[in-house]
C-alpha cells in the first residue's frame, strides 16, 4: 500500500470515529435525520475550491455565513461537525505535503571523478540504489564532458522510475566527486512530453562503455563530449565523423562517412533499433572530430 494511502485511510478512520463521537455525545437525537445533517455539515466543511495551487476552505465560509446564524436545534454539534470537516481539509494538506517531504529529497552519491577508470554500470546501480527503485531506469539526455586525461568536467542525466509503484523523476548531476540526485514525484503531463524520449535499457550503454574501455574509445582530442541515442537510423552529419561497432571482439572501425555535396546528414537505415554513442572531440586549435558507436546486439543481454 503507498504511503499516503495507509495515512488517507488512517485519518479518514480517525475522522469517522470522532463524527460518530460527536452524534452520540453532543447531538440531540430527537431532531429528525441528525445523523445525516452532521454528516452534511462535515463534508461542507470538507469542501474547497482551487485556483491554480491555491486552496481556499469555502465550504468552512459558508457554514459560518449562512448556516451559522440560523442554527437553532443541535447548534453545537452540527459546529463540531463542520469543524471537524476543515480539520479533515487540513489533515489532507499535511499528509500531501508529508508525502511529497518523504519521496522528494536530494541525495549525495559519492563517485569516480575519472572517467577511464570508472565502471559505468557500478556507477549505475550506486544511483539505482540510493533511489530505492523498482527495475530498470528510464535515462534522458545524458551529458558527459571530460578531459584528454578522463576528468569529470559534467555528468548528468534525467530519470524516470518506479518506487512503491509510483512514478518517480530525478534529476542528476556531478559535484565535486559526488553525484547531486534531485528526485520528484512524477508528474503526468512530463512524462507523457518525455516518453519517446527516455531510454529504457540504460544498462545496455553503461556495460558497452566497461566492456573495453572509454579510453580505447575515444579520439585524438583536448576534450570530450559523449551522449546516447535510441534510433532506428544513425545520422553522421559531418565530413571528420566515423562510424564504429562495439563487439565481444573489440571496437572496430565500420566505414569512413563521406557526407554529400550539398552538406545535408547521412542516415543509415538499420534493420533493428539500434543503441548508439557518439563521441564529439572538442579542441582548440584541430578540427573536431565525431565518432558514432553502435552497440552490437551480442551485447542487448
């Protein structure tokens, strides 16, 4: 059962327990269907009305307004029932924002600050960890930049993910060797707007990063930028990118892309989804250079 759940049905119970208190301690029986009208006048405490993130009690302004100085039979009760409604309005603001205190926090996660002698998936599962989440997670817009000599200069990437069978999103980023995990309570209309965009099987990437290396993965440059695309095509768009396999055997060079004339993107259509990396080389005084890696479907399990 989710956390707010078990505190819902909790208060609710202890809610339900003092209206029954109220009807059998403070309210006159003798008045016709008084049990009924607590109950109404509890719920009129209850009601609310929202504008944007603003929550007014207006049921509570009502009965005060309206129903208030008319009372003549079971004035008290019927008071205690309306109050108890707006303590009941109350109560579901604490338990929201005590959920929201539970599952939105930033952690810290101690990491490698270089990337030659970091093991990605270990780097994974540390994070996957620290969220406590369910299965596999659901990466968006990897972004890591290092130096010819494999320092962190930035490492982030959004999440998506289940915890206690709930959508939950984080956001990661590196600070001063420790990974800064921001997490949030999934919101709908993000995940609907991101959905195509997140990779499901991040595991697939991180291990063909181990598997020989990242140093033996890069080219010839002062710094790096790398990414991870999902695509049914790979697109080269320059005249120094090239196109390389990740294998078992090794990483091997697949061809040298020659762009057209007109400058427009080579886009190689794949029989199967493939799982791609690209290295951009960023340098001061040389060309930059492109190296486009796809992971070769041996390594999908």
């Amino acid at each position: 059962m989710r956390l707010e759940s078990f505190l819902i049905w909790g208060t609710s119970a202890i809610f339900l327990v003092l209206l029954l208190l109220i009807y059998t301690k403070k309210a006159n029986r003798e008045e016709s269907n008084i049990g009924w009208k607590l109950i109404g006048y509890f719920l009129l405490g209850t009601f609310t009305f929202r504008i944007e993130s603003l929550v007014l009690p207006v049921g509570i302004a009502i009965f005060l307004l309206f129903f208030l100085p008319k009372l003549m039979v079971n004035k008290d009760a019927k008071k205690w029932a309306a109050s108890l409604g707006v303590l009941s309005f109350i109560s579901s603001i604490i338990v929201n924002h005590s959920v929201t205190a539970f599952y939105e926090e930033v952690l810290h996660v101690k990491t490698a600050t270089n990337v030659y002698e970091m093991n990605f998936y270990s780097e994974y599962e540390k994070v996957k960890k620290a969220l406590h989440a369910e299965g596999e997670l659901a990466i968006n817009n990897v972004e890591l930049n290092f130096t010819s000599d494999g320092e962190v200069r930035q490492f982030n990437y959004e999440i998506s993910y289940y915890r206690n069978d709930r959508d939950m999103n984080a956001w990661i980023s590196f600070h001063d060797g420790n990974y800064q995990i921001s997490t949030q309570i999934g919101d709908e209309d993000l995940e609907n707007m991101n959905q195509e965009n997140f990779i499901s099987v991040p595991t697939i990437y991180f291990k063909a990063l181990d598997l020989h290396g990242l140093k033996n993965m890069v080219p010839k440059g002062d710094s790096y930028y790398l990414s991870f695309t999902n695509s049914e095509q790979v697109q080269v768009d320059s005249v120094d990118s090239s196109l390389w396999n990740i294998e078992k055997s090794g990483v091997t060079t697949m061809t040298d892309v020659v762009v057209p004339e007109d400058g427009s993107d080579i886009e190689e259509d794949m029989d199967i989804p493939t799982y791609q990396i690209s290295i951009h080389t960023m340098n001061a005084y040389e060309s930059n250079q492109e190296r486009y890696f796809i992971i070769s479907p041996e390594l999908f399990n």
